[in-house]
C-alpha cells in the first residue's frame, strides 16, 4: 500500500471541517479556533499489549483507542472536540485493513461529535494506534481535576463496573462461553471491545459540582488511589456497594472469579469516579439519570490517604489494577 493513497482513503471518508476545524486533515497542521480554555489528551493502543488481532475486530481497535482518549475528557467534564490519529502500519495490513479499523475510530467520532482534524501514518513493526485528543470547557473552573477531592464528600461511580474484565477472561478463554448465556457473553464482549466515553455523565457531573473526577481505566482500585494521593485525602470504600453488571457477575461465576474483586480490580470499563459535596449528590443523579446513565454512591472521602476497599463484614479488598508498565 501507498501512504498517500491511503491518507487519500482516509480523507474521503471524512466530513468537511466544521465547527471549530477551519483546516482539518491534507495541510501540514490543522487550524482550529477554540473558545474558552481546552483539555488535551493523549493515549495509545498497541498490538500484544492492548489487543490480538486474531481476537479483536480491525473496527473494533479504531473505535476502542478513541474511546480511550475521550473518556479522559469525560473524567474532566470536558465537552469533546477535536481528534488526531496516528496509525502504525506493520507489513501484513493491508490498505482495506487500515480504512476498517479508521472505520471504526470514524463511527464512535460521528456519534460522539469529535471532529477527525488530522494525524499521520507510519511504517511500524506492529500494529497501533496514537490518539490525540481535545475537549473544551467555558473556563478553568467548568473542568475537574483529579486533586479536588475534600473530606466529607461522597464517592460515587456511573454505570456498571466489571464488563469489560468479563469480556477479557471469555477471550482469555474461550471455554468460559459454555458457562455463560449468549446474551452476557454478548454484552462482556462488546464492554471489552468497544466501550462507550461517558462524556455526557462527565459535563453532568462537573456541572453539578464534582471536586475530583478520573474514569476507569485501569481498574476501579488503581484509579480512586490516583485520586486519593491527588487530593492527599483517604477513600473508602464499600464493596457491596460496587455496581457489578449481571452479565460481569455471571462470567466471574463461570470463571471461579469473585465479582466483587472484577468489579474492584478489572481495567477498561471507562466508567468515571468522581467526588462530590453531600448537596450535590441528588441534583447530580438527576443529571446523569437525564443524560441517560446512572450514579451509585459507593462510599466517602476521609482523612488520610489511600484507599481501603472493604465489604460491611471487614473483609478488604486490594485496590488493584493495571499498571502499563508493571
């Protein structure tokens, strides 16, 4: 295949630039014109680190790497805008390959309102892919860091934790599928291979006054340390408490897993957890109700530091997770 033929491929599939894009993709930069103040993110997916092909979709990856980029703007509240692509091209995938698996980055930025304003494409001796991506916010103040968080607040988490580990053991295994109904082997996989940014429980939450937020990335445990040693504050947690998806708990049962400890420790559900004052609580389950999702309360922010996942009984929970490098 030929890189500018391919950059060609790519670029047809593109809508004009609108909105703030003035210059979108075939210059040597884009030209965009923000307002207000912007938040910039940057994420990778790599092949035998984040995904196998003989296991993932080519659609799939394209949509999952820019799914990872916007949910670091959902856990800002940040409004989604702008995307870079960068695509690491190895020798056995073909120019058809590489328009599917832009395909499906190009889908999840038609249905979330990010515009694909640029990128690149580079020989590679595997396959990747590079995401840049830029939110937008009226001020400073409209965005929520991790450091926020206060004693006294509540913790709360959107969605359902625990999908996408079960996806991840039933691709580990394929086994696992004979213990499991369709439906929520179904459901396991498309939480594993295609997960959603929850970019409008973000801005809901950061409007109804979240003082710290992060999304579930690595695991619901590694992800609420990195708020507790942000803030320099103490987290617990009540494990019952811990919104596990049916289908996550039927997958653990089959895999002789604890669904609690999937829903605790497992990766790549890109839910948010955010902390909130006591009063800002109900209006902000209304907000995520309206925008479609759902909010649990899961436990309070204290003095101290770190966190202690713990059932009602005493038992604990590690706070574990993915570690990139570890």
């Amino acid at each position: 295949m030929g890189e500018f033929e391919l950059i060609d491929r790519i670029r047809a599939r593109l809508p004009r630039p609108a909105g703030r894009v003035r210059l979108g993709p075939g210059d040597d930069a884009a030209i965009t014109r923000p307002g207000g103040v912007t938040a910039t993110s940057v994420d990778a997916v790599v092949e035998g680190v984040h995904f196998r092909r003989d296991t993932a979709p080519l659609a799939s990856i394209g949509h999952k790497g820019l799914a990872a980029g916007l949910s670091d703007l959902a856990a800002m509240g940040a409004a989604t805008g702008e995307a870079y692509l960068v695509l690491g091209v190895p020798s056995d995938l073909t120019e058809d390959d590489a328009v599917d698996l832009l395909a499906g980055a190009s889908g999840l930025a038609d249905e979330t309102g990010t515009e694909l304003a640029g990128g690149d494409v580079v020989r590679s001796p595997v396959l990747f892919l590079s995401v840049t991506v830029v939110g937008h916010g009226a001020s400073e103040d409209a965005l929520v860091p991790r450091a926020g968080a206060r004693p006294g607040d509540a913790i709360a988490v959107t969605g359902e934790l625990g999908g996408a580990a079960a996806g991840l053991l039933l691709l580990e295994d394929p086994g696992l599928r004979g213990g499991v109904n369709d439906a929520a082997a179904r459901f396991a996989l498309g939480r594993h291979l295609e997960p959603w940014p929850r970019l409008s429980e973000g801005l809901a939450l950061a409007t109804a006054g979240a003082t710290a937020m992060i999304d579930v990335s690595d695991g619901f445990g590694a992800e609420a340390g990195h708020l507790a040693a942000a803030g320099g504050v103490g987290l617990s947690v009540d494990a019952s408490r811990l919104p596990v998806a049916p289908e996550a708990a039927a997958v653990a049962a089959a895999a002789g897993r604890d669904r609690l400890e999937l829903a605790a420790s497992g990766g790549e559900d890109y839910e948010l957890i955010a902390c909130l004052p006591p009063d800002a609580v109900g209006p902000a389950t209304r907000a995520v109700e309206a925008s479609g999702g759902r909010l649990t309360v899961v436990g309070e922010v204290g003095p101290g530091d770190g966190v202690r996942i713990r059932l009602p009984d005493g038992t604990r929970f590690e706070p574990g997770g993915y570690d990139q490098l570890g």
